[in-house]
C-alpha cells in the first residue's frame, strides 16, 4: 500500500496521462487491476528518477498490456462432409458433414477467412501483414506497428502515450510543473516539443559550460550598450540592464536615446535664433542673415563682411536679416550672375557714326575729322584750325570733316600740303631791284649804295636830298644842317653809330652807379629799370629803392623790417603779429591779443571756458553752458530749486535714483537696486565648473570634455587582477580624476580574455573616493 499511497499522491498532476489509461482500459475490460499494479510498481520503483524516466517506464506498460490483450480468432477443425455442401464448404473428414476447413470461419453458407487473414487458393487462409504499405500505417503517426498472426499491435514511440485518437504527445514541461518534478536545471526554462522536450535559457542569460544552468548575461560588457562613450552608465540586472543616462538622454528600451530638446522644447531660442540639436545637448545658431552667439543675434551686414553671393559687376544691398544684389548698369543677370549686354546691337547704341562695346558699358566714336559731343552719341565737325600750333605752317582753312593749309604771300605750299616754303624773289630779274636784293623769308628787300636812298617805290635808288626820302636814312633823328646836307640825331638812351646814321642803345646799368638803383639794374632798349632780390620790392614812392616783404603781412602796428621778419608791437607775438591766447579761445571765441579772447555769447573768462547763466545754480548746481545748471543729484530744475523724490534705498554699483524708489542701473547690472551683474550665460548652462566662452561654448577644465563638459577623462593605469575558471587572462584599468566639485572619480574597468563567448567581456565600476574636507 506504500506504493499505492504514492501514486495517489501523484494522480492529480497526472490527469492527463491517467485519462488516457483510463480510455484503454475501458477498450480491454477484466484486465484493469493488472495494470494498475504495474503502474504502481513502476512508480514505487522510479519516484527518484526525472520525469522523463517515468514517462518512458510508464509508456511502456501500456504497451505491453496492449500486446498481452491483443485478439486472436480460433477456427474449429473442418469436419467430413458426406454430402454435396452449400457454398464452398468442404465434407468433413470423418463425417457426413459439410463445414469450413481449418483456419477458416462459416459466413451463411459460405467460408471465409478470419479477420486478419486474407484467402489463399480454394481453401488456405494467410495472414494479413497490416503494417506494410507507405504511410502512417494503422497505428497512426508517432507509432510503430508490429504485425502478429492475423491481427497487430501499436506501441507508441517514446515521448508519446496511446489514446483514443493514437498516440499523443505527452507535455513533459506541463507535467514537471504540477508534480514538482525538475525537468530543466535550475534557472532554465522548459519548452514541450513533439515527443520530447527542450531546456532554453529566457533572454537575458545563456548556457553555462556544463550545459545545463543558465547563467546572467552581462550586457554591460557589450561596448554600444547604452552609449557609455557620451558618459552615460550601464547597470546590469538579472536577465537584463538598466541604463543610468547623462542629461539630455533618454533611456529608451534598450539603450539611451538622445533627447531632441529643439523638438520638445521649440522656445528654447529666442529671437532669430535656431535650436540646432547636439548629442546631449543642443546649441543656438543665429538664422541665416544674423549673427551673434545664437542666443543674442542682430542683422549681418554681408555686403560690409564680404559673406555675399553678388557678383563682382552687381550692387549689393543689405536688408534686415538678408541682401539682395542688382546688376549695375550694362549687365543683365539675377545680381548673382550678371552678363554684359551689347548695347550696340540695338539701332548702333544710338551713336551717329561708330559704336564699341566695353564691358559694363558701351562708347560713341566719331570719324576722322569729327569729334564726340556732350550727349556721348552725336559728332560735330572738329575745326582743326582753331587749334593752337596747327598743323598748318601759315594758314589754315576748315572744311566738313578736314582742313587745307595756305601760305602768306612769298611762299608756296610744300608737297606735304601743311608746309610752306620761301620763294626766293631775287632769283627773277633780281626781284626787281636796281641795284642789290637780297631775299628774305616771304620777301626780298632791295639795297642801294651810299650816298643813295631807296625811293619810295622799294626798288629804285637815288641821291637823298631830303629827311624826307626814307627819314634821310636815319634811324631816329633827321635834320638838314645850313649848307644843306643830311645830319642824324638819336633819341635820350641811345647813341649815333660810327656810320652817323644809325643808332645804338646806350646801357646805364654798367657804370659805377648801377644806374642809380639800390640793388638790382636792368637795362632796357633806350633806357633802365630798378628791381629788388628776393624778399624784396620796389618801393612806391621811389623807384630806385626797395623794401622788405613780410608773408603774412604784419597786423597790428606791426613794422615788416625784413623779408618775413616782423617787430610786433606788445600783446602780438604771433606769426604776422598776430594775437595769440593760451589757453587758445573756446566755443567760437576770437584772440583779440595776447591771452584775450572775445568770447561769444554765453562764455566768458580765460579761452571762453566760463560758461554764463543769466539765473545762478542754486544749490550747489554747476553752470555748465550757456543757461544751463548741472544739478546735484538731489535737485533738478533749470535753477536747481526742485528737490526730486528720492529712493528710499540707495541704488547701487554706479546707478542712479531716476524716480520713487527706481534706479537707472550703469552697463553691467541689473536689478530694482542694480545689484546683480549681467552675466552672459550659455544656453544649456556648462557643467563640471566649465566657464562659458563667446560663441555660446564651454571651455572645459583638466579632465572633463564634451560639448558641455559632461564627461570626465582620466589617463590610464592597466595591471593584473586575479583570474577565474574558463578566464585565461585578465586586466583591470584605473581612472581616477582629480579633486573637485564631484569629489575623485575612481573607475575600474576589467577586460577580460575568455573562454565562451556568451562570457561577459569586461566589467567597468564606477566609486567616488574623495578625502571630506576639514573644518578649520
């Protein structure tokens, strides 16, 4: 009954496989306790075995019951027959009846073969091999059929159990689960499979070496878990891991996802500033046209800084938060890209004779002979002989669109059509003359020996009787002496020649008294001048004598007694004698003479630096300009009678009470009182004691790095660590970091070379070591 007790102890958890017990049992009657027994004799024998074991053992039972039970048709022995028998019955031997033979049954008149047996011949039954033939079979799938005679028998394979529809997979995992039996090692998860079962580690561990436990995953040991190179952390859990992300992450299964703050938080650039997202973080852009650190951003001039895309032949204009480009005058084009245009394709550029196009523009010019007018397109004719220095020698005639050349009489014009060229008169018939010519450039003049005079006619000579041929040949003065003859005379400055004719200039300067100058002589034809050295001229009231002159001329009763040299009076020692003040006259005023300035309206005193108030600053207020008081900071007013209200708490850092209690704070500082300095921030704020640079970035200290500085960095010490089981070897890194505001930051990481894959590769801790501070 020890054996019974523990199958009903078990009965519960094996509904499922007594059922279908149950249902062979009920096919094969008479035979229960027989199985039953064995059944509990089974289970006394293997409640220490697994689960599997008995499922086997316990199969097979139920196959040999199955087999001890199976059908089998006995057939009466024929007997004689003495007569002719119905059907296909036989005599009997022995007897005078008809029956079947041996090993066949009666069906009415007829014999036939058992079940199982098939009729071989006239009389002979063989058995029917029910197992041969493809397929299934008539044990059905999961089964194994073994033919017996006339029948045959099924035996489920292994993991399966007969039922009413064959053979059925028994759920060993389901099994396991309501006995309390261990079908997996511990930690394994159990899966049912078509006539067997399976072990399977759930996610988040794998197999360990000895196959069967399961064991944790590290998934910190893989590198891209949860982005540890951006700082953040990975924590490793049974089956799983967390990840302990940076700020400006998001822990998203399974690792940290960067955190779009532009998206989420679309106000976090003010302005024309542009949220541009960085991993971690994010920063401000000023939008294209401004610029500033992102966070404060103003118009960009781009046609000051050169950042435009106009074209070199295109003006460039600024406009707020853009500029726009416009091709100069010629050029044809977005302002981006401008091209010349050929203005002289249209109706020849509106010019008269020729057109060239230039780049950018186009020029008018004129043929020869012509010459552009003002409107640039229009030719008048160019009259070259108003030219000075022409290109005609004597004279010059214009015509439309050129000129001829003549000469005076006694020339003929050269070859070269601008030349003229002396015609020598003497070479035909002596030019006309009695007695001598000589030609001369467009003449001839006509000679006559002495006594002779040439008449009036210019070519004949004859005996002067008279002044009144020809001035009796005298150059100046004719006169007849008492007997008749000719004398000649010179004017004052000049002297009769050796021929008693002519006369000759007689030159003053060279006797001793320098022809009564005081400096310089000129001599003149028939007379002199007087003129001075440099510095010097010619005085008015006596020609012959010179005076100094002074550049500027001396002012004030000043006296010019060389050249630029001045004796000024008292009071103007200035360039010319002018008046000079020290300090020099402000506001407008005039130097009137040494340090006295003739001030304008409103100034007075020493350089007209006193400003004058028609009504006095009262209360200690400061006359400052014309009419104007400069109060004390407790009254205000034209005079400075009004006493303002004041603040009843000072304002601080330079500012200044402009009401009830309100300060007007200096550059720098902000607040009701002016108390707190105005301090540019970056936007996000930097981290680990970063100090914020323009540009809206961080300058990072020794040891941290990242846009924002969030990241520590440490160098590296690698030394051994003890080894473990399927370890080969193993190096642990040291990080530590300074002293700061987060205390030393000691990380270890492990790197391990080993044996499995599915092995953790290396572990990293994390541990803040920092000495507390001492209180002094």
């Amino acid at each position: 009954m020890k054996g019974m007790t523990h199958l009903w102890t078990l009965m519960p958890a094996l509904l499922l496989m007594l059922s279908l017990v149950t249902e062979r049992l009920s096919s094969h009657p008479g035979n229960g306790n027989e199985v039953l027994k064995e059944m509990e004799t089974e289970f006394n024998r293997s409640r220490n075995l697994e689960i599997e074991n008995v499922i086997r053992n316990i199969s097979d039972v139920m196959q040999s019951y199955a087999a001890t039970t199976s059908p089998t048709i006995a057939m009466s022995p024929p007997s004689s027959t003495v007569a002719q028998c119905p059907g296909n019955q036989v005599t009997q031997e022995g007897s005078a009846g008809c029956g079947c033979p041996s090993g066949t049954v009666q069906s009415r008149e007829n014999c036939t073969c058992p079940v199982g047996f098939a009729l071989q011949g006239a009389a002979e039954c063989k058995d029917v091999n029910e197992c041969e033939g493809e397929g299934p079979g008539p044990c059905g799938l999961h089964a194994s059929c073994t033919n017996t005679p006339g029948s045959y028998s099924c035996s489920c394979l292994r993991g399966y159990m007969m039922g009413s529809g064959g053979c059925q997979d028994i759920d060993e995992c389901a099994l396991a689960a309501v006995t309390g039996l261990q079908a997996c090692q511990k930690g394994a998860e159990c899966k049912n499979t078509p006539g067997s079962f399976a072990c399977s580690c759930p996610v988040g561990y794998v197999r360990a070496l000895n196959g069967k436990d399961c064991i944790d995953v590290d998934e910190c040991s893989f590198e891209k878990q949860c982005r540890r190179e951006l700082g953040n952390i990975c924590v490793n859990t049974p089956g799983s891991f967390l990840c302990q992300c940076q700020p400006g992450f998001r822990a998203e299964t399974p690792t940290c996802v960067d955190v779009d703050e532009c998206t989420e938080s679309p106000g976090l650039c003010n302005g024309q500033g542009v949220c541009e997202n960085t991993l971690g973080s994010y920063k401000c852009m000023c939008r294209p046209g401004y610029q500033g650190n992102g966070t404060h951003c103003e118009d960009e001039n781009e046609c000051l800084s050169g950042s435009h895309r106009c074209d070199t032949n295109a003006r460039c204009g600024n406009i707020i938060g853009s500029y726009f480009c416009q091709c100069y005058q010629g050029f044809n084009g977005d302002g981006q890209a401008c091209f010349d245009v050929d203005e002289c394709l249209l109706n020849n550029g509106n010019c008269e004779h020729n057109c060239t196009n230039e780049f950018g523009a186009y020029s008018c010019q004129c043929a020869a002979g012509f010459q552009l007018d003002k409107d640039g397109h229009n030719c008048t004719d160019v009259d070259e002989c108003s030219a000075p220095n022409g290109t005609c020698e004597h004279f010059c005639i214009n015509t439309v669109g050129s000129f001829r050349c003549s000469c005076k009489p006694g020339y003929q014009l050269h070859i070269d059509g601008c030349t003229c060229v002396d015609i020598d008169e003497c070479k035909l018939q002596n030019g006309g003359c009695s007695h001598t010519c000589t030609n001369s450039p467009g003449g001839f003049t006509c000679h006559c020996p002495r006594p002779l005079l040439l008449d009036s006619d210019n070519l004949t000579c004859r005996n002067a009787t008279s002044c009144k041929l020809r001035n009796g040949g005298c150059d100046h003065l004719c006169s007849l002496r008492a007997e008749g003859e000719i004398q000649c005379s010179c004017r004052a400055g000049w002297k009769l020649g050796d021929d008693r004719k002519s006369c000759i200039d007689v030159n003053e300067c060279v006797d001793f008294t320098n022809g009564g100058c005081e400096q310089l002589c000129v001599n003149l034809p028939g007379g002199f001048n007087c003129t001075c050295r440099e510095g010097y001229e010619v005085r008015t009231d006596d020609l012959t004598r010179c005076r100094p002159v002074c550049d500027p001329p001396c002012q004030n009763y000043g006296v010019c007694v060389g050249p630029n040299s001045c004796v000024c009076p008292p009071g103007y020692p200035g360039v010319g004698c002018s008046a000079m003040c020290s300090p020099p006259c402000a506001h407008g005023g005039t130097c009137m003479r040494w340090n006295m300035c003739l001030c304008p309206s409103g100034w007075t005193g020493a350089g007209c630096h006193t400003a004058v108030c028609e009504l006095p600053c009262a209360n200690g207020g400061r006359c400052v300009g014309p009419n104007t008081c400069q109060c004390p900071s407790d009254y205000t007013g034209p005079q400075c009678l009004v006493q303002p209200i004041q603040c009843q708490r000072s304002c601080r850092n330079g500012g200044m009470c402009v009401g009830l209690n309100r300060c007007r704070c200096a550059k720098g500082f902000t607040g009701s009182l002016c108390e707190t300095a105005v301090a540019t921030r970056c936007v996000p704020p930097c981290q680990h004691g970063a100090t914020c640079s323009p540009h809206n970035t961080c300058t990072c200290p020794e040891g941290t790095t990242g846009l924002r500085c969030e990241r520590l960095t440490c160098p590296v010490v690698t030394m051994m660590v003890s080894t473990a089981r399927a370890v080969r070897k193993a190096f642990k890194e040291s990080y530590v970091d300074r002293c700061g505001p987060l205390g030393v930051q000691l990380c270890t990481k492990y790197r391990i070379n080993q044996a499995r894959v599915y092995l953790q590769a290396y572990r990293v801790g994390y541990k803040i070591q920092c000495p507390g501070k001492k209180n002094t």
